[in-house]
C-alpha cells in the first residue's frame, strides 16, 4: 500500500513539473514573438527616416510581410499614438508620424 501511495505522489509531482515545463516554454515562445513585433514596429517607424508618408505596401515590403500583418502592425502604432493614418479607402491610405 505505500508502494502504491509513494506511485501516486511521484505522479502526480512529475505531472506537475512537465506542466510546469510547458508553461515556461510558452512563455518563451510569447516573449520571442513579442520582442519580434517589436522589432518590426520599429522598423516600420525607421522607414519614415526615408519618407514622409508611407504605405501597407511599404510595410509590407520593407518587412516581407502579409497585407494583414503589414496591417495590425500599422494598427498597433496608430493605437500606441505614434502614427496617423490619412485617406479614406485601402487604395489612398497612406501613414505619418505624428507630430
């Protein structure tokens, strides 16, 4: 009987530090996707050291990235306060930074 008690403590211990293990390597997985939108945010405000205005285009060259995440990215500047976007539909959009 204590046999199987200690069987079902080492179980559940080694469960537990797996878990444990899991989450951490997600965190680094989150933190490194993080650091990586970062990093491509703040080239997408370098380029305006080259232009006045630019485009999802640009972005999306600049980056070799989709038109969506050329997007969110433009998006998420635009939320932190750091760019404004000009123009009414997706042809004539165009970004500056913000003064």
């Amino acid at each position: 009987m204590v046999v199987g008690l200690i069987g079902v403590w080492l179980g559940t211990r080694l469960a537990k530090t797996r878990r444990i293990r899991q989450l951490q390597g997600l965190q680094k997985i989150n933190q490194s996707r993080q650091d990586k939108k970062e990093q491509s945010k703040q080239k997408i405000l370098e380029l305006f050291d080259k232009k006045d205005k630019i485009t999802n285009h640009d972005v999306r060259d600049a980056l070799k990235v989709s038109d969506a995440t050329a997007t969110n990215y433009l998006d998420e500047l635009e939320k932190e306060g750091k760019i404004t976007q000009h123009g009414g539909s997706k042809k004539d959009t165009f970004y500056t930074l913000k003064a």
